[in-house]
C-alpha cells in the first residue's frame, strides 16, 4: 500500500477529525501544495528530521525557509543540508524572524523540553502548524497552555511520539477493541537503557557563535556548560528535561495509552534512586504504578545494563521481532486470555497464549517499520488537508502528564497522588504546585492562554 493511501484510509477508518478553517487562521485553507517549513533547534533530533525530509518522499514539494538555532554553526549547517537550488534555507539565530515570515506554513521543533511550549505558543500564536519533539512539555502548565493555544488559534500541533503513526500500532489496537486479549488488568512498561548518565556539569567559556540566554529561554540561569549542548544531555537536570523517562519512556507510555484507549490514572505513586548519575539529577532508576478504573500499569526503569538493548535498525526495517525478554523499550499487555507484547518505533507485537511442550505458542503477530518519516509527513499531510493529525497535541500532553505524575510524586517524597480524571489535575497535594507551574525567567515568560 503506498503511503499516501494508507494515512488517507486510516484516517477515514479512525475517524479523524478536521480542524475547520478559520477566519484568524492564516493558512486555513491549502492554496497549492507546497509548504514552507522552517526548523527550530539543529542539534542530535534535527539530524534525524532532515535525514528523513532528504531521503524519503523526495517527490513532495516541501521547502524549508530557515534554520533556528541558538548557536550560529548548527543552524548553518542545518541550512546548508536542506537547502534546494530553487530555495536557498535561511540560517537565524532569531526564531521571531521565520514566524513572523508569512511565507512559513509550519515549524518544526526540535530544541531541549524546556523551550517546547514557548515555541509551540509563540508559532500558534503566528499562525504556524507545529510538528515538536516529545516530551511536550517539561511541566504540565506549560502544556496546558500548549493544548489551548492549538484550540485557540485554530492550529495542527503535531508531537514526536511516532509510533501513532505506525500501522501496526493501530492493528494492535484494533485487535485489543475487539477483544483480542480478553479483559485487560495489567500493563507493565520497560525503561531499560544500557547507556550510562552524562557526567558532572562543568562550566566554560560560551562559543563565540552561542547565544547562551537564548538557549536558556524560560529555563533560570545557569552557568554554561558544554555537556548541556550534547544530544539529550540536558534531560537528567531539573528545569531542562524530564529525564530519560521524559525523553525515552515517553514513547512506550504514549503507545500503552493508544493502543489500551487510556486517559489520566486515578492514581500516580513513584519511588526511585540517583544510583550511576555522577552529577546528574534525575533517578536512573525508577518504578511507577499508575491506577486506572479496571487497570494497573507499571513503569519500571534502569539504566546501565549492557544486556538490555534498544530495537535496532534491522529489526524496525524487516520482518524480525526483538529478542523480548532483554528488550529494552517493550510493553506487556496482560489479558484474561492472551499476552500481547509491543515494541515502540517499528518493533511489532506478538500474541502469547499457554505454551506447549514448554515452547511459545504465538496466536498472532505483526511485524513493525520506523514510522519518523511517516510521522513527520502525516504532518505535512495534515497541513494541507486541516485534518487532525495521528498525535495531536492534546494525547501528546495526556501521555506527559503520566511522566509529570511519576516525577512530581518522587520529588514530593513518594507521595502516592489523587489525580481528577476529568481534569487531570492532582486533588491531594498541594506540595506540587512548584513543579506543577514553575518560576520563568520574566522576559521568557509563558503567556497563560485564556
């Protein structure tokens, strides 16, 4: 099935919505069919981004406008990459500048946490679809106001957590709406990296070409160091990131919550340890239950085993399953009649029932493929047709929210907390609020969206 048949035929059979035009929308409606993008942060995911855009569906006519970067050399090289002989990509390091550019149809976001909602606000704000990185937000008003201003301002917002875009994922769901597993009582998510945590910041001169304030944006000052500039690193430090349950455990929690059909917990309680940080702030390792209606889901995280292993590139592109049980990034799914396990990024699932002759017995399957390139141009896609998007910024948000609970309720002492499912807000623990709405640097101050 080619791709543009297969977003257009899954859109019709989940009943995607259309966002409808809109007076104050400025691209509320498609004119012709080229968008002009613009990329906003050139470091480690950017490469990623462009490596897509440069090598798959070459025939589509997107163009990129500019390059945002903080620091002068990354947006350089970013332009120089996606430039195209018709449309050559501006290096800035201003982001007011391409979205204020009426040209720009959509950004992408790919800069650390701590600057996805102000991005996001500020493009919304000028008119601009949004593709951003997960984890959506790195505190939950900011992401309350993320989802307000998409609702307000009319605009496709977009989150990097890919696997909503993979068929096989939707199977999966499917197969689990029919009753596929029977009841369902029981998940467990795996967090298990074999990479070790960065090691102490230590401070340095700024690069000549870094604007190191605008780097920071909302985060409160801090020294440079070059350890926050290298790929994902600033995740273990309170105030950047959510730690590596934010930047990696977010992708496994995001498909639990599609392919089940879950919410907000009842409940959020999470204990944890600094066991191999050397510096860093965040628990490497970390356990999570989550209480929903007629559900318990774990989270369960470690980091340093070398024999626990990320699915890798043969894996997602051909017809293999991971080796499950030393699987890194796996969830398992526990029914009354059957054991579905799932693989984030193009992993497949397989399902498991009573084995025989002490062998697995497999009752069905399906392979996976990366899904970054049809992630991405499902947002394009998106632009053009004004359909709502595989995930919109408001599952991005509700499966951050779950990384936020597990976060706030180890930073307040293993508190177990009550949570509104309606809402989402926690009901019995006013020591969050710091974490829950934190201090911004004034001038870089996120806007609450009425």
């Amino acid at each position: 099935m080619q791709r543009r048949t297969f977003v257009k035929s899954c859109a019709a059979g989940l009943g995607l919505a259309t966002i409808l035009n809109h007076p104050a929308s400025a691209n509320g409606t498609p004119v012709n069919d080229r968008v002009n993008l613009a990329l906003i942060g050139c470091g480690s995911i950017s490469n990623l981004h462009r490596r897509q855009f440069l090598e798959h569906r070459k025939e589509d006519d997107v163009r990129f406008l500019y390059a945002v970067d903080a620091q002068m050399s990354r947006a350089e090289q970013a332009a120089k990459e996606v430039s195209k002989p018709d449309q050559a990509t501006k290096p800035t390091q201003q982001m007011q500048l391409a979205l204020d550019d009426k040209n720009v149809d959509g950004v992408i976001i790919a800069t650390p946490d701590h600057w996805h909602a102000l991005a996001t606000i500020r493009a919304c704000q000028a008119g601009k679809d949004v593709y951003v990185e997960k984890p959506a937000a790195r505190s939950p008003f900011e992401g309350e106001q993320m989802v307000a201003a998409a609702k307000k301002y009319h605009r496709i917002v977009q989150i990097g957590t890919q696997t909503r875009s993979a068929e096989y994922a939707m199977h999966a769901r499917k197969f689990i709406e029919e009753g596929g597993l029977g009841n369902i009582e029981f998940c467990r998510i795996h967090n298990m990296w074999p990479q070790a945590c960065p090691g102490r910041p230590k401070p340095a001169p700024v690069p000549a070409d870094l604007l190191w304030d605008v780097w920071l944006g909302p985060a409160l000052y801090r020294e440079f160091s070059p350890l926050y500039m290298r790929g994902l690193q600033w995740e273990w430090f309170w105030g950047l990131g959510l730690g590596i349950l934010g930047v990696q455990g977010i992708h496994q929690i995001d498909m639990a919550r599609m392919v089940l059909g879950l919410k907000y917990p009842k409940t959020a309680y999470s204990v944890g340890m600094v066991n191999r940080s050397n510096g860093a702030e965040m628990p490497d390792t970390q356990s999570v239950v989550f209480e929903f209606d007629n559900l318990i889901m774990n989270v369960e995280q470690t980091l340093g085993q070398p024999y626990m292993l990320e699915t890798d590139a043969e894996v997602r592109n051909s017809d293999m399953f991971p080796y499950w049980y030393q699987n890194a990034t796996r969830v398992e799914i526990y029914g009354k009649n059957a054991l579905m396990v799932i693989g984030r990024l193009g992993a497949g699932w397989q399902v498991f029932v009573r084995t025989k002759d002490r062998k697995p017995v497999v009752k069905t399957q399906e392979f996976g493929r990366y899904t970054m390139s049809n992630h991405l141009f499902n947002f394009v896609d998106c632009i053009r047709s004004r359909q709502t998007p595989n995930a919109p910024i408001e599952e991005g948000h509700q499966s951050t929210m779950l990384v936020h609970y597990a976060n706030m309720s180890y930073r307040a002492g293993g508190v177990k907390l009550a949570i509104d499912t309606t809402t989402g807000k926690v009901t019995n623990c006013p020591e969050i609020q710091p974490f829950w709405r934190p201090e911004f640097r004034k001038e870089y101050d996120i806007p609450e969206i009425g």
